[in-house]
C-alpha cells in the first residue's frame, strides 16, 4: 500500500506543488526499494504500471507506447534494485566480517 501511496503523491498535482513526471516518481521509488519499500513490492507494482497509466487517462495508442516502455523500464528498474540488494548485502558481509 506504501508503495502506491507514495506513486500517487509523486505524480498527482497537490495545490502545494505540481506533479513529477512519470520517470521521476519511478526514480524515487526505484531509490527507496530495499530502504522504505520491499524490492519484491516494488517489482510488482511497476509489472503492471501499464494499467495505471491506463486508469489515469491515456489514450489506447498512448497505453501501447506506455506499456512497451514501461515493460522496458520495469525490467531495468528491476535489475538495478536486484543490484543494489546486492551491494548490499556485500557491504554489510565486510561490515560484519564475512
């Protein structure tokens, strides 16, 4: 739920401030997998961003390049937070003297 709040206060016009971009509310997400998300939470949420952008008013050919795209950014922003994981947990190893 963390996860989809955070995505609608990103990308929603408040009368505080305007509306991020898709691409930087899926950067502040993407950095918080694994600190203030679950990576696997994450993961899902962006496997079916295609249907949010949906619901928020783009058109079927605008939903066919969001979906191709964001199929393209959702495996990316995957690997690289399987990456950070990663780090780390080699970090903390060294940390930790394994």
């Amino acid at each position: 739920m963390a996860v989809a709040d955070v995505y609608d206060a990103l990308s929603s016009t408040r009368v505080y401030k305007d509306a991020y971009s898709q691409d930087v509310a899926r950067s502040i997400i993407v950095e918080g997998a694994g600190k203030h998300f679950d990576p696997d939470v994450v993961g899902a949420f962006f496997a079916c961003e295609y249907k949010f952008l949906a619901f928020r008013g783009e058109s079927a050919a605008d939903e066919g390049r969001a979906a191709a795209s964001t199929a393209a950014q959702s495996e990316e922003s995957s690997r690289q937070v399987v990456e950070q994981i990663a780090c780390d947990e080699r970090n903390l190893a060294e940390v930790a003297g394994g």
